[in-house]
C-alpha cells in the first residue's frame, strides 16, 4: 500500500469554518439565515481561504435548542431551506475547493421525533430511549440523581409522564436520550451517516460524543466513581469503531466534540480505527498567558501522539464567549460556570489580543476551526433579557446569559439594512454592527478580516511539520516550524513590554506594527522566515 496521498490527508492541517446556518446569510428576507444565504456567500468563502465549512445542525427541528433538538436527519429545516438546496451547496463548495461537514447529535432526539412520539404512545419505541419508574412511596421521585449537562442548571434530568412513568433528558426535556444498547439505534445512526456521506459530505462532527453510552442500571451519581454512569463509558469505543467502518468507505473523516480531563482516556477517541480528530478544548478555554499557553500546547501536542492523530485548535464557537471580548476581560480564560451579565470588557484589548491569538492559533501543528465572525473581530453581543432564546438562560435561573450573544447574525454590508443580513434577524443586533461589516473591512488592509485572509494564504507554508519552542524572555512564545522554503517562525508577545525579535530574515505577517525600534509590542504576534 503506498503513503495516503495530500488530498486524503487534508483534514491533518485544514481550516475549517463553522457556520451557524440560522445567522450567517438570510437569503429570503424572512431574518433566519438559510442556506441560499450561505450559497451567494461561498465566493466571500473561498476568497477567505478556508478548506471546508461545518454546519451546525440544518435539520427538521422545533429550535428547542438551536438545532440540536433533531426530528428528521434527512429533511432539511424549511427555515433554512431544502434538501436539494443542501445537495447544491455541498456541490457548489467542492467547486470551490471547500469541502462540507454536517453535525450528528447522536446521544438524543427532539421529543418531536417519530420514535419518541410513538414511545409516548405507549408504542414499543420505548426501548429505543430511556423510560423507568420513579422512587418513593408512589413513584414521585426521579429514578436517580443525575446532574444536568446545562451548567448551573438546577433542573432535573427526568420528566414524569402522565402515565407515572419517567424519561431521561441529560438536556432540555424535549432532548430524549437514545438508549445505545438498543441495535435499532445503532443502525440507525450508521444508516443516517451512509445518506450524508452518499450526499457528498466530507466529514461529520459528534456532538456530545463521550455521552452515549449509559450505565444500564442508572445508578445514582457518585463523584469520582470509575466507570462514571454516562460519560466515558468503554461501550462508546465499539461504536465508533462501527461508524470508523462506514465513514472509511466514503473517505469521510470525523470529528468529536469530547471533553475529558484524562488526557489518556481522550486520545483512545483517536486511535486508528476510531475518530480522526476531537475538538481541543484546554486550548479553547485557556486564558491569555503565555506559561498557561505552553502548557496547552504541549500538552495537546502529547496527547496526540501516541495515537497520530493531529491536533485540533480553536479559539471560539458557537457555545462559548467570542475572543474578542473573552480576551478584553480580567478573567480571559473561559467557564460555563463562569459566564454573567454585564462583565466589564475592553474591546480594543481584546481585540489586540484577538488578532495575536489568530496567527498563533494558526502556526500550530494541525487543524484549525474558525467560527464564523471571528475573521471579522465580532464581540459577544449582550442580548436584552426579553430577547434571549437560548435554554440554557433559563434553565440557570435567568442567571446565565446563555449562548445566544456569540450568536446575532453577521454584518455584511455596511450600508444596508440590519448590515445586509437580510430580514430583521431573530437575535437582534447591536448599535454599532455595521462597523463590523465585512466589505468595510474587505477594504481596509488593517482590518480583522484582512488578517485572517493573509494568514490564510501564507499558512500552508507551514506545513505538518512539528513545532520546536525557541528561547524567549518570560511571557514570550517563540517556535519554529519547518516550512516549505525554510523554516518558519511565530512570536507572540504576552508580557508587559515589548520583545526583541529573534534573528530572522524576513517579516512575513504581524498582528500589529513593530514598535519604532523594531521590537514586538505587548499582546502582538509575528510570523517570520527564519
């Protein structure tokens, strides 16, 4: 057999932008983006310099959950559109070079699913999920004491039907989970990546991959016990060895969303005949300095190894805090726990840091996701009280702020109605937006956008080489890459002063001007050709 070719290695180093359908492009005037939207768009795409797009969830939904509430896998939402639509924008973006990747919830359904309303019914498809009687004198407690996957969320994870049973939600109530030990829901499930991938689809991301599997008994929640009754289970293994069978057949790739402390017990997601590549959330979530950083890095990069699967960077999406106002905080590292209204913020830091943060994001061995927005230096939108949707809000009290302000729909055109979004969108947004526009932006050599697309058409220069670190002062990170004419430096400066740089032969990209000594100022990267 000879070595895989660039072409079936590509997801090793890509960049892949993720879409939330519902506010990228509206292109009917209704104010939810759809996929006409991102269709017209995909030109703006390309020019961006990305290798593929992944879509967050376009399917049949009631929105209970942005999405993540799934009726039907192979119908598309008529908000954002059609099934045929979506096969001409999978087709139209492999045009392009771009390829396409879908997002698979496999651990619950929407309650409006047909399998879960004929459970309701009392129908057999009970199995399918996970229904048992509850404790106390007259079954009026829930079967056990599992904490919900919404952060703060005081809310049960069990909901009593009127026929005194109960049913399991790790999420919202109109989130059932699947019962995995059920072959249907196996089948089904490699049934439904066969229909994607046949529909030309590049790859697939997990969402909540580590959550399947459960312990059959249900037993209460212990913290510390091994194995833990719902996350992490030994059972996920054979699963996705199952999927690993189906997406090799097509050349699909996968890639799982999988927080887990252990970094050994992550990296057997990764092995050979399992997953491809799982999101980094250490980096995703680490705070702007330089110790903490390294230390990310490093240890991404080890836990890696072992297995040969590449690292995956990210520095925000849909869920969490965007950059530019996470790095303009005294707290700039990032917990759902964490998150309150009105923190104070400081735009123009963050941004500066935000703008470091893209070139050293994008030096690293790799692959990296870019949420949409982020090339354009959006900050997290304060949504008002009586506009946000997200459940995650309201399951925390109304404490939370919830997801919805990484969320507002995009600006487009500076000059245009709600910034050449389309329709008045469904999250409101911000006094100010069109600032952010991206064809002001596309004309100002300085802007974010700017930015990104230079570092985009220099970044395959980098190659998948490793990384070497390089002596530098405390608070700096320096380290080299070989590159394809020579090798290839990225310096980025956290301390509080500026840096000299180290011998190089020429600038190639900064986030920001050198000082007037030719010194690299404070929360400001730099790649050069050594």
């Amino acid at each position: 057999m000879g070595q895989p070719t660039h072409a079936q290695n590509w997801w090793r180093s890509a960049v892949i932008y993720q879409v939330y359908v519902r506010s990228f492009a509206d292109g009917d005037g209704d104010g939810t983006g759809d996929l006409a939207g991102v269709r017209a768009k995909l030109p703006y795409l390309a020019e961006l310099g990305v290798d593929a797009l992944w879509f967050n969830p376009w399917y049949l939904s009631p929105m209970k959950d942005g999405g993540y509430d799934v009726a039907d896998y192979r119908v598309i939402d008529p908000a954002f559109g059609t099934l045929a639509e979506a096969e001409k924008l999978i087709a139209e973006a492999k045009e392009l070079g771009i390829r396409t990747l879908v997002d698979i919830v496999p651990n619950h359904v929407s309650d409006q699913h047909p399998w879960f309303r004929a459970a309701l019914a009392g129908g057999p498809e009970r199995e399918l999920f996970h229904f048992r009687p509850g404790r106390g004198e007259h079954g009026e407690l829930p079967p056990n004491d599992w904490p919900s996957q919404f952060a703060g969320s005081p809310e049960p994870v069990w909901t009593r039907l009127l026929d005194g049973t109960w049913y399991l939600h790790l999420f919202t109530p109109e989130q059932p989970d699947l019962n995995w030990a059920h072959p249907a829901v196996r089948q089904e499930h490699e049934e439904i990546l066969r229909f994607w991938f046949e529909r030309g689809v590049a790859g697939v991301r997990i969402d909540s991959a580590a959550l399947l599997a459960k312990d059959p008994d249900l037993p209460d929640f212990v913290e510390g016990r091994d194995p833990h009754p719902y996350v992490d289970r030994d059972e996920l293994h054979d699963i996705y060895r199952s999927w690993r069978t189906v997406a090799d057949a097509y050349d699909g790739i996968f890639v799982g969303e999988v927080w887990l402390p252990d970094t050994e017990r992550f990296a057997r997601y990764l092995r050979p005949d399992e997953l491809h590549t799982a999101f980094n959330f250490s980096f995703l979530s680490c705070p702007w300095d330089a110790g903490r950083l390294r230390t990310s890095i490093d240890e991404t990069l080890a836990e890696h190894a072992p297995v040969g699967a590449p690292a995956t960077w990210v520095l925000c999406n849909h869920d969490v805090t965007r950059t530019v106002t996470r790095y303009g905080r005294a707290d700039t590292g990032f917990d759902f726990a964490t998150k309150a209204f009105g923190t104070p913020t400081d735009l123009a830091l963050g941004t500066r840091r935000a703008r470091a943060g893209a070139l050293l994001s994008l030096a690293l061995p790799g692959a990296v996701y870019l949420y949409q927005g982020e090339e354009l230096g959006l900050p997290e939108a304060e949504i008002p009280r009586d506009r946000i949707q997200d459940p995650m809000h309201f399951r925390s009290g109304g404490t939370d702020p919830g997801r919805d302000g990484c969320r507002v729909p995009l600006p487009w055109t500076a000059d245009a109605p709600y910034a050449g979004f389309g329709g008045e969108p469904w999250l409101p947004q911000p006094s100010g937006w069109s600032a952010y526009a991206a064809d002001l932006q596309a004309a100002d050599p300085g802007s974010m956008l700017s930015l990104y697309r230079a570092a985009l058409t220099i970044r395959p220069e980098f190659g998948d080489g490793p990384l070497t670190w390089l002596p530098a002062p405390e608070g700096v990170l320096a380290f080299a890459r070989p590159g394809q004419e020579g090798r290839l430096l990225c310096v980025v400066n956290l301390a509080d002063a500026p840096a000299d740089l180290p011998a190089h032969s020429r600038l190639l990209l900064g986030s920001g001007p050198l000082d007037p000594q030719g010194r690299l100022p404070m929360d400001t990267a730099v790649w050069l050709r050594g």
